[in-house]
C-alpha cells in the first residue's frame, strides 16, 4: 500500500509535471470525505489541468497525513503561507457539511490569499443526487448566508405525498418550482403545475420531465383569479394536496398597483381554497411571508386577508388548512440578492434603501423543505411560522456580495443609501399580537393560531374590498383593508 502511494506521490510530481507544464497547481480545503471524494474524481476522470497539490485540514491528526499520494500540507490558519509556498493557482473548498460560521471564516481566509477560491456543493445538493462532489463553483451569498443542513421527518413527508396527486400553484416561480423540485423526491402519483405564465411553466416542466422522468407531470395555464378555470382544474385532476405559492409579493410595485394584490392574493386565495373544499382535497398549503405581520403594506396586507380566509374556511371543511409564514428566501426572483449583483456587474452603485434595514433570509431549499415538512404537521387552521434565524442588515449583505465578487466595498463598488419605499418596514416580525404558540416536533418550526373575526362579518368585509379592487384607488383599498386588519398602518400614498 506504501508503495502504491509512493508510486501515485511520484506520478503527480514528475510525470504530470514533466508532461503537463500548464497544470493549475490545486489546494483541497477539507481532508473528511468530501475532499477525498473530490480528489478521487479528479484522479478518475484525469483532468488535465490539474495537478492536486496538498490538502489542508483543521484536524491536527491528519497533519502529515496522506491521501491517495497526497500530503495534508497544514491547517486553515496556515493557508495563506501554504499557497505562497507552493505556487497555488486555485482552491478547492471541500466542506459540504461545515456551518456556515465555520466557511465563512475559511471564505476570509481565501480571499485574502487573491488566488481563486471554488467550493463543492452543499451536503443537501450532494445528498438529493443533483450534483456531483466534483461539481465545484464559486462561493455565493447561500453559502455565507444560509443556515446549517435543516434535518427532516422524511418518512413522515413520503407518507403526505407518496402516491398522490400534488397540484402547486405559482409552480414557475421561485417558491413554487423548488416546491415540486422537492415534492418529487417523494413519489407522487401526479405533480400539477398551475402557472399563469408560459415561459416559466414550459421550463420547469421540461427541468422535471427531465430530472423526474418517473414523475407524472402536468403543465396546466391558468390564472387563480379566473374561479372558472380553477374549477375546472380540481373537477378533472382532483388533487389530494394542494400547495398554493402563487402570489404577487413585489411590496412597492404593489403599492402603486393596490387591486392587482387584492385580486391575485385575496381572490386567488378564496378561488383555489374554494375549489380544495369543493372537491374533497385532504391539505391545503398556503405560503405567506413575514410582510403580514403587522402590515404596513398593500402586500403584506393582502396575504394577512388570504391567511384570514383559508384559517376560518378550516372551521367548516374536511381539507386540512394551514399557513406556512416565512420571510426573504436568497435568490429568488426580483429579490435583494440578483438585484445588487446585477449593479456590481455593472461597476456600481449599490442602493440600498437604509442603512439600519434588517432582513429574515433563507436558501429556497430550506424554505421548501420546511413548507413540506410543517404541511405533515397540520391539523389544521394553523399557521406555521420557521425559524429564519437571525436577522441580517442588508448594507452587511451588500458588502459580502461585493466582497466575493473580488472588490471593495466603498473603494471599488460605491453604496448608496436611498432611503425606504413605500410600503417597506425597517424590520420585520413573524408573529401577530393575539396569536397564541403552538408547539411542534420539530424544532426551526412554530405554530399559531388566533381566533379570527366572525365568519360573516369577515366574508362581507372582504366581499367589499374585492367590489373595488378593480378601481385602484388606493385610499379606499386602504380604508377597506383597515377594517379587516386594525392593525394595517399603510397609508402612504406614492
């Protein structure tokens, strides 16, 4: 075994050497099985513009240790003179299960050797089949941002979806397609895709069809405002689950386009949950988000109204109905995150609204998987609200994304301060004065409920506000959203 390793040393040293004098000279990060596994890959697939040259590994008792023919060459705090030593042209970061504490101190070190710095994927990505261990990219703001691998029931999330016919609403969007990207590792007899917008329903149908191609799938346009289609939808498929994503969520846009919120939220809320009750489907998962707490915008509100509706529906329906609330997810569409890269591509400025602003984050795949995993723990009437960790200032967020796109902030990338938008909250909460907490078995998730107004006083209220939705007058919508929510203090018209 010795020799088998002295002659693997000699073939990396030498021949590659002599032969391949372009090779990029390469660090592994992490000496555990990833790192193995990453060099392994390398070696099988003889790519030819690597030489592996050491690997470098906290442990002091791998010190010295090697791997495959290579040497761990010393510990994190000692990479920096490492890669000086030997030449080190790349870093591989091979860390999959590390917190994220732990990589962004080792992210810090990297960047401060200037060499370019990759990682492999992250155990959850590693673990679903999607990517392989030699499948390294760039560090991104997940990495940084995002919280340890979140454990969950999986027998308890293959029972609710194994063999059943699973409609998501919003399925192209971002929420929406990570919700069936998930629901299909389950085995569901039948995914439905409802989307109103083509394009992005033609993607995820193709990414699953190819990714799934056990997985029944059916891409069906329709609007949830039109209560027809949405009928006609659950009278042919008759879902047994339903995951309703489908939102407006833009808090300024929604402001200046008030009936639209109402409309898509509100009444595309009452139509699909309508129709769940209508046609006997067993769960209802509505997704909400920490902007209906103490609202103090169209948006919030809206989605405070849609929570309102589906927890007394509960009352009086065999479908099991319940709210999942959460906050910013990293990456999605139109969000925080692809906006500020885009402005760092562009050389600058970054703006930023205020500098005290502060943020819930989450990755999609968390988001997604506790949406599931909250959905097997409904009795019903419940809204569930996960655990986001803590809070995140967005000037904080915009000076790492400028950081890993390898310039200075302030220096290189200017920060704007522009002060807040209409509708938008220095903070956010995720809970509601009144709303009494329920325990549950798992601990990154919690559950409320509160006592909702009285059915028909509810019912002519919203009744009222949908009657002049289409006249976009803001001050009415406001007036009428005031008396559903008292709390409601948006009334700053742009």
């Amino acid at each position: 075994l010795a020799g088998l390793r002295m002659l693997v040393r000699m073939y990396h040293e030498e021949f590659l050497a002599e032969t391949s004098p372009g090779l990029k000279r390469f660090l592994i990060v992490g000496a555990g099985d990833a790192g193995e596994a990453l060099l392994r890959e390398i070696m099988r697939m003889r790519f030819e513009q690597y030489d592996v040259v050491g690997f470098i590994d906290d442990d002091l008792a791998k010190q010295g240790f090697n791997i495959h023919g290579i040497s761990v060459l010393g510990t994190v705090e000692q990479l920096a003179q490492i890669c000086q030593k030997e030449k080190i042209d790349e870093i591989a970061i091979a860390m999959p299960s590390a917190t994220h504490k732990e990589l962004r101190r080792v992210v810090q070190i990297c960047q401060g050797t200037k060499i370019r710095f990759r990682t492999v994927p992250s155990i959850t990505d590693i673990a679903s089949g999607r990517f392989k261990v030699s499948e390294i990219r760039d560090v991104d703001i997940d990495d940084l941002l995002g919280r340890d691998v979140v454990q969950l029931e999986l027998d308890m999330i293959e029972r609710f979806l194994k063999d059943k016919v699973i409609l998501v609403t919003g399925a192209g969007g971002s929420i929406g397609s990570e919700m069936c990207r998930q629901v299909c590792n389950f085995g569901p007899k039948q995914l439905l895709l409802i989307e109103q917008a083509e394009n992005p329903l033609f993607y995820i149908e193709r990414e699953l069809r190819d990714s799934f191609p056990d997985v029944a799938t059916e891409a069906l346009v329709c609007n949830i405002t039109n209560r027809a289609r949405v009928e006609q939808v659950f009278e042919k498929y008759r879902p047994e689950v339903v995951i309703h994503a489908a939102a407006h969520k833009h808090v300024p846009l929604m402001e200046t386009n008030p009936g639209e919120a109402v409309k898509n939220n509100i009444v595309g809320t009452r139509n699909v949950a309508d129709a769940a009750d209508a046609y006997g489907a067993g769960d209802f998962v509505m997704i909400s988000t920490d902007k209906a707490v103490n609202p103090t915008s169209i948006m919030g509100s809206s989605k405070r109204v849609a929570e309102m509706y589906i927890q007394d529906l509960n009352n009086t329906s065999k479908t099991h109905f319940v709210t999942v609330r959460f906050g910013n997810v990293l990456g999605s569409e139109g969000s925080v995150v692809p906006i500020f890269n885009k402005q760092i591509a562009a050389g600058g400025p970054v703006t930023i609204t205020h500098p005290e602003m502060k943020r819930y984050f989450m990755t999609i795949p968390e988001a997604s998987q506790l949406v599931l995993q909250a959905a097997t723990m409904g009795q019903g009437g419940e809204i569930f609200v996960l655990d986001m960790g803590e809070p995140v200032r967005i000037v904080d967020l915009a000076k790492e994304l400028i950081t890993l796109s390898g310039f200075r902030p302030g220096e290189d990338i200017e920060m704007v301060f522009t002060g807040l938008r209409p509708g938008e909250k220095l903070f956010e909460e995720l809970s509601i004065a009144g709303e009494d907490m329920l325990a549950t078995r798992h601990p990154k998730i919690a559950a409320w409920k509160n006592i909702p107004k009285d059915r028909q006083t509810l019912r002519a209220e919203i009744d009222k506000l949908i009657a002049i939705a289409d006249s976009q007058d803001y001050d009415k919508i406001v007036e009428s959203i005031k008396q559903l929510i008292p709390e409601y203090i948006g009334d700053k018209k742009v």
